[in-house]
C-alpha cells in the first residue's frame, strides 16, 4: 500500500514548489453507498449434479445476494503544464476505492507532451484522441472501441480510456488535418508485476483525414491493431465468442452536422489479416454504424434542456432474443435528457436500452452547486430485465459474473464533489 501511495505522496510534497509552472486541480467525488450486491466470499457454492439437477449452496456463498453499504470514492490529480505556448503537458494520477478487493487502486491516467511546431504539432504519451463522435455509441473509435453497452452512466465522461502513443497532426487548412498515429503495445504482465515490453507485432497504427464538405465535418481514416482483442469492446466478440484472430484493420468513416439538431454518423468494421473462410462472416459481424443526434433548448431565464439519443447498430446480429444467454445483439439505444436550471442545479436521466430483449439500464441523478467548487450529488441506478437479459434486476446465477456484477438491480449513491 505504501508503494502504491508514494508516488502521489511525492507529486503532492512537491506541489507547491510547481505551483509557479503548472496549474495543479484536485478533483475528489465521496460517496455513501448503498446498492443490492452478491456474496464475493468463498462458501459451499452450488452445483449441478451429475444428472444436471441444480444444488444449492450452503450460506453463505458466492452469489447470495444482500443489501451492501459503504463509503466509495473517486480522486484525480492532475498537473497541467502553463506558460508556454507551444508546449502544453498533462501528469494525471486518478485514485479510486474500493475495487472489487477492498483496495484503493491508483491509474497513471494521463501522462503526454503537446508541442506545437511552425507545420505540425506533435503528441507524445499516454493520452487519448477523439476519433469519430458520440458520447456513450461511436463507432469511429477504432482505436479504444466505444460500441459497449456496459458504461458507467454516473460520470461526466462516459469513455476515459488513453494507451501509450505517438502521434503527429499536419494542418490542411483551417478545418482540415492530417493526423498519424502509432500506438505502444501493453507491456507483459506475470500477474500485476510488469516483466517487459510488448511484442512489436501487437502495436497499433494508423491516420484519419478530417476536413469540411460544406456544412458537414467528415473523416475518413484506418488503424492497423495488432492485439487480438480491445478492453471495453465487443467488436472483436462474435456474438457470444471471443475471436482469435492475430491482427485487424479498421477501416472507419464518420460525418458530422447539424439539420435543426446536431447529428453524427460513423461506420466501422474489422478485418482480419488471417481469417481463412471466416473472412466474409467476420467482415458482416463487425460491421457496425452508430448514430446520434443532440440538441439544446432554453427554458425561461438562464435555464436550458438537452436531448441526446444514439444508437449502434451491428446488422449481422441477433435481431431476435438469445434466451438463456446474455448475448450480444443487433441494436443498442442511449436516451438522455438533461435539464440545467440557472448555472448551478442540473438533473438528467440517462439509459443504456436493448430494444431486442427489452431490457435496460436506468440512471437518474442531480448535482448541485453550492459554492465555487463544491457539488452535492446523487445518482440512482436501476437494472430491468429478465435473469437472462442484457440488463437484469436479478440475474440467474449462471449468467452472474464474479467480480463484473458487483451491483446486482439497484444502487443510490448521495455525496459531494469538490475540485480545487
């Protein structure tokens, strides 16, 4: 544990003294919560006999269900360079309690370098770069993969991963560039101890252009991605089955405008390097086109409504609900509505729905602001559906996963937020 702080011990002792050259933010989310979980313990678990009759377990065990409460937290720190202005930098640290094992967890979130020459500008670091659009369904970004369903709906960001990269942005015009990219494979792990760097093979690569036809901001681009699959997303999974294929192109391509509302369309696939006679039903499986429109009216003095809905749609899969089985299906939908009354009381309702199996992911909440910097806050989730569904408000015990299910139909969390 005290390996794991010293770091931020260090950055924080030497805050004052970088003061002068950097802008240092602390943003820090508490939380009571209270939420339906299940037993992560150990016990008599159940089984199924040898003729397929289901035993139960003895309590307690893993998956018995109980009311959990306890006190949750969120911390980011971040050193952000001043002065300059052709070399712009970021150092963030993000802290974040408990995890599924009780232990505080600390994530070097952001760590680059921004330099600005007379031609190009050049990123080097960990960071992350905004392909395509959408908040919660973009199926341009090729690089993290955003087509997920399971998201954290609580946060004011939705997708927050960064990779190691390099990458170089050649201006075209005013709204035109040319952007490259080569990102770091993940080092070699022997559990959680790092042993080497990654295989040259498993990088990834590629360009987007972005330009502007008229009213429509396009962008056209391809990633090269070495690793056989992406962390938070299912375009590699063939329904239900992982892939294994070596290697992957993706090819995407994104258009962005406004028709009364701003809209957003983008379209993406994988192709395998080596798929043998896979490769057409590949190709169909992964392809998947996400849209999205936003807009914003006020309401009386100072007050303002957004709508926002996106949706993904992956036309090669399940149209039809999987019983038994939590699978991945052709249509996703993310309704959100949001109202600001005056600059400090805000309210939204947001859902992650699967029209298939017609379940969903309900979240409510609001925050307040106090005073400059501090929020009061509150957010409730609700899971319906089926035991089998997407989304479930009790999920049978064979779907039920140890240590992905941690709320099992219900959690409300009531805290405070303050950035200084």
């Amino acid at each position: 544990m005290v390996k794991r702080l010293f770091p931020v011990l260090l950055l924080l002792a030497a805050a004052p003294f970088l003061s002068a050259e950097n802008n240092i933010t602390i943003d820090m989310t508490l939380y009571n919560t209270v939420m339906q979980s299940r037993e992560v313990n150990p016990g008599t678990e159940g089984y199924h006999d040898a003729g397929g009759t289901w035993v139960p377990p003895v309590l307690p065990s893993v998956g018995d269900k109980y009311w959990a409460y306890g006190m949750a937290g969120t911390g980011a720190l971040s050193f952000k360079s001043t002065g300059n202005a052709n070399v712009r930098a970021d150092f963030a640290l993000d802290f974040s309690y408990p995890d599924i094992s009780g232990i505080p967890v600390i994530t070097l979130q952001k760590a680059y370098v921004k330099a600005k020459f007379p031609s190009f500008r050049l990123t080097v670091g960990k960071t992350r770069l905004g392909w395509g659009d959408g908040f919660v369904f973009n199926s341009g970004d090729v690089v993290f993969g955003s087509i997920s369903p399971n998201v954290n709906l609580v946060g004011s960001e939705v997708r927050t991963e960064t990779a190691w990269m390099t990458s170089v942005n050649i201006p075209l015009g005013r709204f035109s560039f040319i952007e490259l990219l080569l990102r770091a494979p993940e080092m070699i792990f022997s559990g959680t101890t790092p042993v080497g760097l990654g295989n040259v093979l498993d990088l990834g690569a590629g360009g987007r252009v972005y330009t502007k036809l008229g009213d429509l901001k396009v962008e056209l681009g391809y990633y090269f991605d070495g690793t056989d699959t992406i962390d938070y997303d299912i375009i590699v999974t063939d329904g239900d089955e992982s892939l294994t294929i070596p290697a992957f192109q993706r090819p995407y391509f994104s258009i962005q405008g406004n028709l009364g509302a701003d809209f957003y369309l983008n379209c993406s696939l994988a192709i395998p390097f080596a798929a043998g006679d896979d490769l057409a039903d590949i190709i169909k499986d992964t392809w998947n086109i996400s849209f999205g429109l936003f807009h914003m009216v006020e309401v009386g003095y100072g007050n303002s409504l957004t709508f926002r809905v996106e949706s993904v749609f992956l036309p090669f899969l399940d149209w039809r609900e999987d019983a038994g089985s939590a699978g991945t299906y052709a249509l996703m939908l993310y309704p959100e509505i949001a109202f600001a009354y005056g600059q400090n009381l805000n309210f939204s309702l947001r859902s992650v729905f699967s029209p298939i199996d017609l379940s969903a992911m309900l979240t409510a909440g609001f925050s307040w602001n106090v005073f400059e910097g501090f929020n009061l806050l509150g957010y409730t989730n609700f899971f319906i559906g089926d035991g089998d569904d997407t989304f479930s408000w009790n999920k049978d015990n064979d779907v039920w996963e140890l240590g992905v299910d941690m709320v099992d139909g219900v959690s409300v969390m009531v805290g405070v937020q303050y950035i200084y």
